[in-house]
C-alpha cells in the first residue's frame, strides 16, 4: 500500500521560512518523480515544484522555493523562504512515473498523492 505523508505545515508571518516534509512508503522512490502541488481558495491546483532526473520549480516561486529529495529516506523536501501571504494553500506532495520533463508539473500525470498539508501566512 502507497502511502505519502506530509508534514511541516502551520502558521508563519510574511518573510518567515517553513520546511515541508513528505515520506513515501510503498513505492520504490528513486524510480518516481516527486511534486509538491498547493491549492488555495478560489484558485486551480499548481505545481510548485517536481525532481526526478531534473528539477521543476513553478516560475514565480523559483528562488524562494527550493526541493529536494534523500533517496535512502524516501523522503521528499520543500524548503520555503520569503513566504508570502499568496502562498497560503494546502500543499500536497505527489509521486509519478514520469519520464518526459514537461510532464513533471502535469497533475494528472502523478499515480499516488499525500493528504495535504496546511501553510498559513499572515501579513
């Protein structure tokens, strides 16, 4: 059974930082691309960012945001700076077997998600 389980989530002022962390179990993990996707209020689905063999970051969020993976944790990061209160969402981590880069940041290409996490930024 896949599981994906996020956690780092809260409350933070404008300016602070926040790590995301999601651990994979049933899934060979350094076969699958990883992302972390956000849904906020009144707003689509979006990936954030997504590592496999490359590295996909959202544009507006590339310096700010910045993932990583430990292989030999099953263990997927999001490290957040200079948070926003426009980032406030429900981030999800999810995880594909995907091949084609362009694919990284395409939601329906991903076969198992996590239950979501919640960042709240206050101005």
């Amino acid at each position: 059974q896949v599981q994906l389980v996020e956690s780092g989530g809260g409350l933070v002022q404008a300016g602070g930082s926040l790590r995301l962390s999601c651990a994979a179990s049933g899934v060979t993990f350094g076969s699958y691309v990883m992302g972390w996707f956000r849904l906020a209020p009144g707003k689509e689905h979006e990936c954030v960012a997504a590592i496999g063999d490359f590295i996909y970051y959202a544009g507006s969020l590339e310096g700010r945001f910045t993932i990583s993976r430990e292989n030999a944790k099953n263990t997927v990061y999001l490290q957040m700076n200079s948070l926003k209160p426009e980032d406030t969402a429900v981030y999800y981590c999810a995880a594909g077997r995907i091949t084609t880069y362009r694919d990284y940041r395409q939601e329906s290409k991903y076969d198992y998600w996590g239950q979501g996490t919640q960042v709240t930024v206050s101005s």
